[in-house]
C-alpha cells in the first residue's frame, strides 16, 4: 500500500476515533471514494493500536489506577476505588464483545459493513440522538459516581458501536450524558472504556484469520500506528480542551452532513 494512503488513513483514524463522529465509517468509506483498494486487516488493526497509544499516555494517571485495580483483584482487594473501576471497566467490555464475536464469525458483521447507507442513517440518526442526550437537563454525575450497574448500561450503549457509522465514543458518550454525567466525565468513561474494546477488537481479528497467515510490512505498520497515535493524542487534547466552552453540538452537525450525503449517495 502506498505510504501517502497509510498516512492518510492513519490521520482519519487518529483525528476521528475519540470524536463522536466514527472513526470505522470514515475508514470503510475511504476506498469507496478514493478509489484504493480496501486497505486491509492489519493497517486497520495498527492505526487501533496507535489510538490505543495516545489514550493511555493522555489518561496515564488514570491507566494507572486501573492496572492497580486490577492487580487488587487478583490478591482479593476488592473494597478500593482502583479496584471498583477495574470491574465497572470489565462490565463495560463484556457486552461487546460477546455480541462483537457472535457478528464476526457469523458473517453478519461483514454483511453490513461496507453498506453506505446503513452507515449514513447510523451516522444522522445517533448524531440526533447524541444531541438530545447532550441537551436535556440532568443532574450532574462525575467519574467517581460510576457503578457497576451502569457500567452495564454502557456496555449496552456500546455495543450498538458495532453498528458502522455509530460510533463507539459518541454512542458511549450519549448513553453517559442520558445517565446525567457531566460532559468531561462522559468523555473519560468513553476513553477509558475504548481501552480494553480495542485490545479485544484486535486479539478477536487476529484469532479470527491467523496469525501465520498475516504478511507484515513493518515499516507501513510502524508509520500507521505512530501517525495515528500522534494525530489522536491531538484530537483529544484538542476536545478536552474546548469542552468548557463549546458542546457537542458541531459534532452533531457534522454527524448530519455527512450522513445526509452517504444516504442521497446510496440511494440515487
């Protein structure tokens, strides 16, 4: 693949994956209307791992606590915040992943992925929804609020992301602002929660094809996931920084265009 193409899709992946305006339907429309050929499995799984990257080193303070909580669980520590927001976390995963797994290897997923339409009506229509969410009145819950019971909920949220053009933290973003957390704290759930769904995605790809039937160009793989990782981390200190002053309003107007667009595009 040509090195101009994997920055690119390197760049669609880091700017758009922690904006609500999905990252995967900008990655699979790009050969549509490009003209390049699909750019496969293992491009799509790097610009992932550098998303991953620039996630963990913004919240590293928070991947800290974590990785204690996590730790605490196995020595049988499980009455400290570390450790109750490392099982909300595996409560926030399990559901899609179950569900992701199911899709994959029943071959529903691949049916539905490269359909532009289904990808512009996903896009306009939780677009509306993340509008509504972000609207409402509601009281205002913080990060240290969160319980397991709605790390459910968010698991639930989350696996409607497997739905292309959703978007995984818009659509967690929405179900977190419906449970009346305030913006930031809607934000960091999301974040936090794409740590273990990417590192699941990608173990699940991998599985599903093989590892020793996967070719590697490392130097494409290595210019992939460093792009993306740098373009992410600047996308989200953008965001996180104009959160006190702007809503998520923009994203939502983005989120309209375009699907407006996929949807004529698909239907003419």
């Amino acid at each position: 693949m040509e090195l101009l193409n994997i920055i690119f899709l390197s760049l669609i992946q880091g700017i758009t994956e922690f904006l609500p305006v999905s990252s995967s339907g900008h990655l699979i429309l790009f050969p549509t209307f490009s003209g390049n050929k699909d750019q496969g499995l293992l491009i799509d799984v790097s610009v992932h791992l550098g998303t991953l990257v620039a996630v963990i080193f913004f919240f590293w303070a928070d991947v800290k606590a974590i990785a204690i909580g996590v730790s605490n669980v196995f020595f049988g520590k499980l009455s400290n915040n570390e450790t109750k927001f490392a099982i909300c976390l595996a409560i926030a995963t399990t559901p899609a992943v179950i569900l992701g797994g199911i899709l994959k290897y029943t071959g529903i997923y691949d049916y539905v992925r490269d359909s532009t339409l289904i990808i512009g009506l996903t896009m306009f229509g939780f677009g509306i929804l993340l509008w509504v969410s972000d609207k409402r009145k509601q009281q205002k819950r913080e990060l240290s609020d969160w319980t397991m019971r709605h790390a459910l909920i968010l698991g639930c949220w989350q696996m409607l992301a497997l739905i292309p053009g959703t978007s995984r933290s818009g659509i967690t973003i929405t179900g977190a602002r419906f449970l009346n957390y305030d913006r930031a704290s809607a934000i960091k759930i999301s974040m936090l929660m794409s740590i273990p769904t990417i590192i699941a995605a990608a173990a699940l790809e991998f599985y599903s094809i093989g590892i020793e039937n996967i070719s590697v160009n490392w130097a494409e793989l290595v210019v992939a996931i460093v792009v993306s990782a740098l373009a992410a981390f600047g996308a989200l200190s953008l965001m996180m920084r104009l959160l006190k002053t702007v809503n998520f309003t923009p994203y939502v107007l983005y989120r309209m265009l375009l699907g407006s667009f996929l949807i004529i595009w698909a239907l003419v």
